[in-house]
C-alpha cells in the first residue's frame, strides 16, 4: 500500500486562485491582505514581474489578477495584453501608483476589469476588488471624464435603439449577448455602438458604460 498520496497536477485550475503581481513585496503582502479579507479561501500567489506573472499563468487558473504594469518585464500596457491573452476569461484589475486620465483609459482599453490606485486607503481597495468580484467595473470614481456633454441633450439625440443598446453596455452586456436579446446583429450592435460613441463624444466603450451608469 502506497503510504503517500499522488500530488494534484500543476496544471490543474486551482478555484479561488488570486494572482497578485507587483514588484514591491511590501505592497504584494499588503494586497495578499486585502485578498483575504475579500475572499477568505482564496489562494494568493504572489509575482515579482512579467516573466513570473506568465509561468504560473502556465500552471494554473487564476479567478482574478491584481497586476502592476510598472513591474519589471510589463513594457507598459503591451505586459497586461499578454497576459489578458494568455486567460482572456480571467479578470484583470490595475493596481497602479499612477492614477492619470490617459493611464486608466490606456488601462481599461486593453480589456483591464478594473482600475485600483495604490494611493486608495485599505478600506478603498477592498470595496473596489469587492466590485470587481461582483462583475462589475471598478474606477476611482474621482477620475473625470474628458469632455461629457449635457446629459439630458446627447441622450435625446439616441434613437430609442441605441438608448437600449447604452443601458446593456452600462450592465457589461457583450456584444454577443446584446445581439441575442435585441433580436439583431452583431455588426448592427456594433454601428450602434459607433453612434452612440459620437453622439456622446466619448472615445470607449469603458467610456460609455461609465456615462451611463454615473449620470443615470
């Protein structure tokens, strides 16, 4: 009889996996924290940069990552497209030291699920992973939108179609689905989504939900 049991395959996807990548140990331990407190059996597995990021992304499934994009290795954004390539379905949540307009647009452009500064409180990002976990987008809510027109004026110039198509994307509907519940296209989503950028002169789809869910 075998007294030691079989070790599990290291590539087995491991639930309640949390990823926290970031250079500096002192803040990784500090966000392992953070983790704990919001999803208590989770297993937090801590990278120093890209290259660490990417092997255990080799290993096993993660349910959520907490990635710094000045870490060693990230090259800036072209970093977070690696690995949202490597698990396009596992969120990926920007923890950064910088919090300006273009690196939270540059951020949520390249498919982040979230935007954390690293000047929040402990309290700040535990609510913020805590509506990341919901599926939600989380965005410090003092970052301005660029150029917002008069609400009550743009969204009368949405035709009753693209009114619908702007409270799915508020709701983080996908294409896909938007299609499916209207009945219509996805190249005929897509124009509508178009439209509605221009009509509101903003310049994302992250853009877009964010109007709508903030001014609604």
């Amino acid at each position: 009889m075998n007294g030691s049991p079989q070790a599990p395959s290291t590539q087995a996807p491991e639930p309640g996996a949390v990823m926290v990548a970031d250079d500096h140990p002192l803040f990784r331990e500090a966000l392992a924290q953070i983790v704990g407190s919001a999803m208590p059996n989770a297993r937090v597995v801590e990278c120093g940069c890209l290259d660490d990021a990417q092997t255990a992304l080799a290993e096993q499934d993660f349910e959520l990552i907490l990635l710094d994009v000045n870490m060693p290795g990230m090259n800036g954004m072209a970093g977070l497209l690696n690995l949202r390539n490597m698990a396009p379905a596992t969120p990926v949540v920007i923890v950064s030291g910088r919090e300006d307009r273009e690196t939270i647009d540059q951020a949520m452009g390249c498919g982040a699920a979230g935007f954390i500064p690293k000047s929040f409180s402990r309290g700040g990002m535990h609510n913020a992973l805590c509506t990341v976990l919901a599926g939600e987008i989380s965005m410090p809510t003092e970052a301005p939108l660029d150029g917002l027109p008069d609400r009550h004026a743009a969204v009368a110039a949405l035709s009753g179609q693209q009114r619908r198509v702007l409270e799915m994307i508020s709701a983080g509907k996908a294409n896909k689905i938007i299609a499916y519940e209207l009945s219509i296209s996805e190249s005929t989503v897509k124009a509508h989504v178009t439209a509605i950028l221009r009509k509101l002169n903003l310049r994302s789809r992250i853009q877009a939900a964010l109007y709508a869910t903030r001014q609604s």
